[in-house]
C-alpha cells in the first residue's frame, strides 16, 4: 500500500548473478553484481509516468537458485520464485487495501463475426493462485473469449489486462508468462516427443543448459518417460494429449491456458490430467480451464464462470453456484 513516485529501489542478491528488473513492463536495469552488493534503481521519468493508481507490477528476471530481497520505502520483501529454479519473482505494490494479485481482467469484451454477437458484454475478473473454470456449452464463446485474452483475435469493444498490463499483440513480455494448451494438439508429426518439447520450450528459454532442465521436468510431469523417441503418430489419444499439455508448460509459466484438454481420451489419462493441473496450480501457476463437462471443474476448479450466448451467466465457488 504504497506510493512509488518518489521511490528508490535497490536488490541485494546472496549469490552472484545476472537480472533484470521491470516495472509494469518497463525495463529499469540489467545488470551482473556480486556477492552480498546493493544495486540502486532510482525510477526515471518514463517509468514514474508509466506508475498507475492501484497495482503496480514490479518484475524480477533472474537466474539464480536463491531469491533476492528488495527494499522498497524503508520495507524489506523476499522476493520467492513460484517453482524451484523458476526465474521470475513478481512483487505486487498498491496504493489501496486489495487481495491476491488480479492476474487476468476482462471488462464489457464484445466480439462479433457479422451478425454473430460471439461475445456480449463479457466481464470476468481471474486472481493469481486460482483454477479458474471456465464452463459453458460448445458455441458458448469459451474459446473466442480465450483467443481474445491471447491477442490472437481483434475484438470490437472491451478491455483486457494481464498481470496489470494492457494485452496487446506485441505484449511480449507478458506473453513469455504464459502457456497455451490449444483445444486441438498442435505437435510436430516429424518430431519425437522429447524433440517436440524442446522446440516449444525453445521459443521461451534460450540457454541450452536450462531448456534441457525443463524439458526433463515436464516429461516427468506428464509420465511420457518411456516415450521420448516416440513420434506423436504412434502415441495413444491419451498421451498425446499428455505431450500437448508438456509443450505448453515446459517453461513454466505463470498463467497457464488449458481449452478442453480431456476431449477425446480415456478415464484414466483423463485422471491424470486433472491431477495434473491441481499439481500446476499447487505449484504456482494460477490456471483457466474451459470444459462443458461440469464434474471436471466441480473436482478441480476453485472458482467457476458459466458462459451461454457469449456472457457469463453465473459465477462463483461451487458451493455458491
């Protein structure tokens, strides 16, 4: 609850490191320091210019084990990764009483393709740390709305924020916070599976070393082990979508997207993809699921939206709905 205007922002690392530090996603300073240092930051015009009334994201990029502390207005925060070895560390400064974080908000959203009103008015508000269910018949909008919240599809009317930022089709910084897995697998046929996580991996992470650290992790996580060298042609429908899920979370993202990820397989990797997701979510990442199938978010989901004709026409816990 405080005012950043006039601030002085300084880091203290316990371990020699490279970061970089952004502020509603201006970049403040990149630099390298050692041991036990203090690095200054005095904001600069543009960035006090970008400082908004309310949330205000301070974003931490850095590749260290350990996580650093940041004094800001005589406070002290220790500044956690959401998973082990995970190189963001987010800290959120208002200047009013709130809750958790609001990662994702959707106000009076309307898309139309001719005469379709496709999305009517939509508003949906998402909070870090939730498994947010998004449920709703086929036609709904679920995933007009999804593509909307990507920057994939222009809208006619409404606002979108992400991670308190305005969501745009060059909103790169925000998107590398993201993972996508599409309602339809999108894999490489010519790749292996091993192969296909590594390249979408690769469009994130840069560094060799971690990319193959990740790329081990999310294998583990979704049990395709045994498969590595396997082509997706020759996988069943259920690992195949096991392999979709491990493309768009090996970079562990903080947000992460599943649009029906269950359609189509059996029982049992139907179960392991559930167990999955709360897995993700224990871990950090906060989650949008859609689905038309009401005892899947009912099992899984802390807080659910039901959509019909493009609007939200219920929304809370299930206990509430």
């Amino acid at each position: 609850d405080q005012d950043l205007t006039n601030d002085i922002i300084y880091l203290r690392y316990s371990h020699d490191d490279v970061f970089e530090l952004y502020l509603n996603g201006e970049k403040l300073v990149a630099t390298d320091y050692s041991w036990n240092d203090d690095v200054t930051i005095e904001l600069s015009a543009s960035a006090k210019a970008k400082l908004r009334k309310g949330t205000n994201i301070l974003h931490l990029l850095s590749f260290s084990f350990f996580s650093p502390i940041l004094h800001l207005s005589h406070s002290t925060y220790n500044l956690r990764h959401y998973h082990y070895n995970q190189p963001y560390a987010i800290l959120q400064v208002t200047n009013h009483q709130g809750g958790n974080l609001m990662l994702v908000h959707i106000e009076n959203l309307v898309k139309r393709y001719g005469d379709l009103l496709a999305l009517d008015h939509l508003s949906l508000d998402i909070e870090e740390g939730e498994i947010f269910g998004l449920l709703g018949p086929n036609g709904s909008g679920k995933t007009t709305a999804i593509n909307c919240l990507l920057a994939l599809l222009k809208y006619d009317k409404g606002t979108i924020e992400v991670f308190g930022q305005p969501m745009t089709p060059e909103s790169y910084q925000v998107k590398q916070q993201i993972g996508i897995v599409l309602q339809n697998v999108a894999v490489f046929d010519e790749l292996t599976v091993y192969e296909n996580i590594d390249y979408f991996c690769g469009l994130y992470v840069s560094d060799k070393k971690r990319r193959k650290e990740l790329v081990n992790e999310a294998i583990q996580f979704v049990g395709l082990e045994d498969y590595c060298k396997t082509r997706p042609g020759k996988l069943s429908g259920g690992l195949l979508r096991r392999l979709n899920i491990a493309c768009g979370i090996a970079h562990k993202p903080r947000l992460i997207i599943m649009d029906e990820p269950t359609v189509a397989v059996d029982p049992q990797s139907r179960n392991k993809i559930l167990e999955g997701i709360q897995k993700l979510n224990e871990q950090g990442s906060t989650i949008i699921y859609t689905s038309h199938y009401m005892e899947e978010v009912e099992q899984i989901c802390t807080r659910i939206a039901i959509m019909d004709h493009g609007r939200v026409i219920a929304s809370g816990t299930t206990e509430e709905l």
